[in-house]
C-alpha cells in the first residue's frame, strides 16, 4: 500500500510528447482510474509509475520518496496488462510462483506455497493451477495474470486495461470482481482504461487524461455532473452530454444559431455569465424531458432502444441533441415533439476556451 | 474439417505430390550415388553403366581410416590367416596396411581432419549464434544511436565474394601464426557468420513481445535474469534454425580451408578430395569419406527439424 505523486511530469520520445506537465496525487487504499483515449498518456504514465520508463521532467514519489533512482524491481509494484500478461511455456502455478521466487524476495518453498494457493483460491482458479498458460480462455488468462500481482503483496497495482480484450459479459464479471478484490485487500489501485463505463463504475476517482494532461480529476460523481470542459463532458457518459452553442439573454438561454431558448435556474449561475457572452450549454440527455407542453419543439431524428430507457436524437433545426426518455415512450421517427431540460443541471462553458464556468478563475 | 472436394481439386492434390515425388528424387540422387559408391567394390564405382545391385562391402571404410601400401607380392597364406578381418578386405584389394616398427597401424589423414571439422563448426557456430543472440537482443531492445546505420554496416560484410579477400586473409594469418590453426578457421567461420546470425535473430527477437521481460523486471528480476528466464527460452525456435545455417556455413566451408590449412588444422572438405592426387584415385574411399562427412549436418538438422520447420513460418503463424 501506498500514496503515489507525480509532480509536473514530462515525457518526451524523440518529437512526439507523450505527457507534458502532469499532476498526480493517488491516496493509499484509492482506486485511481486514468481515463483517456489512445495515445493520451495512460500507458506511459503507468510505466513511468512502474520504473519502466523514466520521466524526461518532473518526479515521482511512493510514499514521499522520490523513486528516481528506482528501477522496476525495487519499487514493488505489480502489473497486469491487456495481452502478453503472462509467461508462456509455464504452467498456471509457475506464473504465479515467478515473482516470489525472485531473488529479491527469498521467501521460503512453504511461503511461496501457501501465497499461491491463497491467491488461486481469491480467483477460483485452483483448478487450472496445472494448466499450461497457452490453454486458458481470455478470462483465465486474465484472473491469472491479476494473481500474479496478489501473491507478492505489491505497494500498488498498475492495470494496464486488463479487461479491454475479453468479451461484455466478462468483462462485467471481472469488473465487479476486481472492484471487490481490491476493497478487500485495501490495496492501491492504479487503473488505466479507455472505457468510461469502466472508469465510472469502478473508480473512487478519475483522472481525465487528454493529449498528455490531466484535464480533470475527481469522484466519479463530480466528473460526471460538473466536467470541468466540453472535451470531459463528451468523453464522459454514454451518450455524452449535449453541448449547444448558445448566448444568456436576460438570464434564459439562447440557442444559435438556431433560435430556441430555454429557461436556466436563476441567480449564481447567470450572474457569472456575462450576458451575451458566446457560450457553450451543456445537459445531460437524462436531464432532457418530452412534455407536450415544453417550451420548444423538435422533429424525432432517431430511436435506439436499450431495454430499460430509449435514447432518442432530436432535431432543432440544424442542431441534434440526445434525450434518454423510459422505455414506454411511444415516439416514431420524424414525429413531432416538444422538449424542456432540467434548468438545474445545465452545465456552462465558455465558446472560447471550453471551460466550466464554475470552474473558471 | 471433412470438407467436399471437388474432383480437380482431388487432381491438383495428386499432381502436387508427384511433383514434390519428383523434386525430392532430383535432389536424393547425388546422395544416393555417394552412399552407393561408398558401399562398393572398387572395381564396381566407375563401370559404366552404374552397379546398382551389388554386394555391399565395408572395405572402403576400412581403407579410408588407414594408411595403406601397394602389395608387390601377394600375402602369404600365413600371413593372410594370421590378420584381422578388416587387414583381410585390403588384402582382398591388393593393398596392405602400413604399420610402424611395432607394429602399429598407421591411422590415414581422415579422422584428425573430421576432428578438425568438428572443433572448428561446433566452436564457431556457438560462437557465431551466442554473440549474434546478444546482439540482435541489444538492437531489438535498445534505443541504439545509429541502429540503422549499424545493421547495415554489420550486413556488409557479407556484400563482397569472400574468396576476394582470401589472399590479403592469408598473408595476415601468416603474419600473426593464425595460419593452419583452429583459432584461425573458428574466428574466420565466425566472422562469417555473425552477420546472418545478428540479422536473423533480430527478426526473431523482434516477435517476442516485449511485455514478458518488463513483466519479469517488475516481478523483481533484473535485465539479464529476465533474458535468460523469459527471452532465451522463447527465441529457443530462432536460435536452432540459426545454429543449423551457421554450421552447414561452417562444416562445407572448403574455399578458405583450403587456402589457411594444410595439415594441423586442416578440415575435411579440402582433405576429401586430396586424396585423389596420386596414381589411379579410389572412389570408393571418397566416397566414404564424403559420406560420414554428410552425417553430422544430416544429424544435426534432422534433431531439430521442428524447430527449424517453425523457425522458418515464425512470421507467420504470430500475427
């Protein structure tokens, strides 16, 4: 266990820069999720935490100490990555005794034992401990490789989107799992996944990480009812928020430009926008409603139905945005509808910049 | 997968295997000849047509590992009855076997120069393999300032005809006393061969995802125990289809053999056909010796036939 700081982080391979003046500050026992599309940084800023790569600026810090000089081995960290996680030509039981036979732990054969069953047991995979790796599923695989991170007790675990190559269903499963798992040993977690669903239902925070940066960082929660900007707000969520380019005349929002407006709640949040100023509006589609007596109307572009809710796109004029209705609505594409939002949870940005308003200054 | 075959694809199918029938008799032929010839009477190797039904002798063996005479007289019946049988078959030829005053038989060139083949091949193909492992693993994994730069350099030297720098070799080797000893052949056939070692296992290391060895590093190994542990076992299929082209390279070598060698050091291939020098040449006798000289490359593919018949697809079955 461990508390884990990156301080003004930079990475550099040759012209390409991977992570440029990044800030990190993971809790001990915190499931940390870095969330980020391809190429943002998530993998090198686990290597980087790793000692697999060393950063060009900056420093990192386990427990306080600067772990510059740190080579991989020393700084007892575990991994598990999507592919290639395990040693091929070894049974199931030497990929988990092969970190505790390192010459750097010297743990007696009854230890190395015992640490084995025990973890084999956490996983439900003591009936393929005499499997060659080569004959596992994806998910065996995967429970495999999560038990060769727990039998050594490591300081933190660096996930490395374990999940990403395994199908839905077991994808769910093992999230679920490695959530519970990691309650139960306490442990820190450092997981890194392009998947926001992941990121939301198993972080006790997320990072958001674009172009080499920590946009936002914080509660599941906060990151998803006040993205910090538009680029979190349509990263995060499925569907991802609306965001439509609007004005504030006389404390009502004023869409452009295809004229509609719609109401906000009053008071704080208007009073920051300067009137006039061009802005972006942000809502979540659940924060949408069809009422035949709302405000504006709009044409039904297109249904997907998802069992328990339907996700609707709208048409106004020229501008579509998502509404998430119950899934006993009855609407027909192209019929008309009238819609309203949800004035309290309108999110603002400013057009320019693309920052929250609340988090602005 | 019983999938139905239609009666074309049946005929493809059987004319491919007399193609390949036909392909492996032209290449079996030469061999079948030298192990034929090996096997015959003397007076059998070069009639015209071929024998190729014959009682099949040892004596050509027997004749090529010792020194031997012309008989001016014929051999006593004493004589004749108090020798060995394998003394008999050369009296049967018309030879005897020379002996010291000791009478000791006097062993021919042939067994000190398949030693020589031996030490030479085996020292320099481990030698050629080990450090082109080494180095392949270093270019693989490593930001090497000028990597392209010095792979290319390193194929070079295999862009020139070696028998053109076999006379500037030569007159090196003599003047630093490498010239007719083993170092020299070994550190001659290792230069050789490094190149096509470091470029092949390059293209091996390459495969081997770079994953496992940083998994092994954060599980507490260092570098060099992760090699060993993780890279070497999985480069084991590159290594046996190096090692067996590094050898063929190094056991038929015969250009500078011929040139740097002439007794101590000397290998079989310029040996082989010395023999047939003076007066009427006995192809029986090489023969012979050609055929244990083809056994130990034959051996020594033939053990590692699957690795090498995966080395050769390895591109191809991963991804």
């Amino acid at each position: 266990m461990a508390h884990i700081q990156l301080k003004n982080i930079s990475k550099t391979f040759g012209n390409h820069t991977a992570l440029s003046g990044l800030d990190l500050d993971i809790a001990d026992g915190e499931f940390f999720v870095l969330l980020g599309e391809t190429g943002a940084g998530k993998t090198t800023t686990l290597r980087l935490v790793a000692g697999l790569e060393k950063p060009t600026q900056g420093r990192v810090f386990i427990d306080g100490v600067d772990v510059a000089d740190w080579g991989a081995a020393e700084r007892d960290v575990a991994l598990v990555l999507q592919q290639y996680s395990l040693y091929p030509r070894y049974t199931v039981r030497e990929n988990l005794e092969f970190p505790l036979k390192s010459k750097l732990r010297r743990l007696p054969d009854a230890e190395i034992k015992d640490r084995v069953a025990r973890a084999a047991k956490t996983l439900r995979i003591e009936h393929l401990l005499d499997r060659k790796t080569d004959r596992l599923s994806g998910g065996e695989m995967q429970r495999v490789s999560i038990g060769r991170a727990i039998v050594r007790k490591p300081r933190v675990f660096l996930m490395d989107e374990p999940l990403s190559a395994l199908d839905a269903k077991l994808r769910e499963a093992l999230r679920t799992e490695l959530k519970n798992l990691q309650i139960q040993l306490g442990a820190t977690f450092l997981f890194v996944t392009h998947d926001q669903i992941e990121a939301m239902s198993m972080g006790d925070k997320v990072g958001v990480l674009n172009h080499g940066r920590i946009v936002q960082s914080g509660t599941p929660h906060e990151i998803y009812s006040n993205p910090r900007d538009t680029y979190v707000a349509s990263f995060v969520g499925s569907p991802p928020m609306n965001l439509i380019d609007g004005k504030l005349v006389g404390g009502r929002a004023v869409m452009a430009p295809t004229a509609f407006e719609l109401p906000l709640a009053g008071g704080t949040k208007a009073g920051v926008a300067a009137e006039g100023r061009p802005l972006v509006f942000g809502i979540r589609p659940e924060d949408v409603h069809l009422e035949s007596g709302a405000p504006v109307e709009a044409r039904v572009h297109d249904v997907e139905n998802h069992g328990v809710e339907k996700i609707l796109t709208l048409r106004v004029g020229d501008a579509t945005l998502r509404a998430t209705v119950p899934a006993r609505t009855d609407v027909a594409i192209e019929q008309a509808v009238r819609f309203a939002w949800n004035p309290d949870k309108v999110v603002l940005f400013d057009k320019g910049s693309g920052i929250n308003l609340r988090h602005a200054g | 997968m019983a999938a139905v075959r239609t009666s074309s694809e049946v005929a493809a199918n059987r004319l491919a295997i007399v193609a390949v029938l036909v392909v492996t008799i032209i290449f079996l032929a030469p061999i079948y000849w030298i192990a034929s010839t090996a096997f015959k009477p003397r007076n059998l190797a070069t009639t015209i047509p071929p024998t190729v039904v014959f009682q099949p002798e040892i004596s050509p063996f027997v004749k090529l590992f010792t020194k031997r005479s012309q008989l001016r007289t014929p051999p006593t019946p004493e004589e004749y009855a108090a020798a060995p049988w394998w003394e008999r078959v050369v009296f049967d030829g018309g030879e005897k076997i020379v002996r010291d005053g000791q009478g000791q038989v006097q062993w021919s060139g042939y067994p000190s120069r398949f030693l020589n083949s031996l030490i030479v091949a085996i020292t320099s193909t481990i030698l050629a393999v080990g450090m082109g492992t080494f180095t392949a693993y270093g270019f693989s994994r490593f930001k090497v300032k000028g990597e392209a730069d010095l792979l290319f350099f390193i194929l070079s030297t295999r862009m020139l005809p070696p028998v053109v720098v076999a006379i500037p070799m030569f007159l090196m080797y003599r003047a630093v006393g490498l010239n007719d000893s083993h170092l020299g052949l070994i550190i001659l056939y290792t230069a050789f061969n490094l190149s096509f070692s470091v470029w092949l296992m390059k293209g091996f290391m390459d495969e081997i995802p770079k994953e496992y060895e940083e998994a092994a590093l954060v599980d507490g190994y260092t570098r060099m125990e992760a090699f060993f542990k993780i890279v070497l076992p999985e480069a084991a299929t590159g290594i046996a289809a190096t090692a067996v082209f590094c050898f063929i390279t190094a056991w038929n070598e015969y250009a500078f053999a011929l040139i740097m060698t002439n007794r101590r050091a000397q290998t079989a291939p310029p040996f082989i056909p010395s023999q047939v020098g003076s007066g009427l040449p006995d192809w029986t006798v090489i023969a012979a010796g050609t055929f244990l000289f083809l056994l130990p490359v034959a051996i020594f593919t033939f053990l590692l036939r699957n690795h090498l018949l995966r080395g050769m697809s390895f591109g191809a079955i991963r991804k």
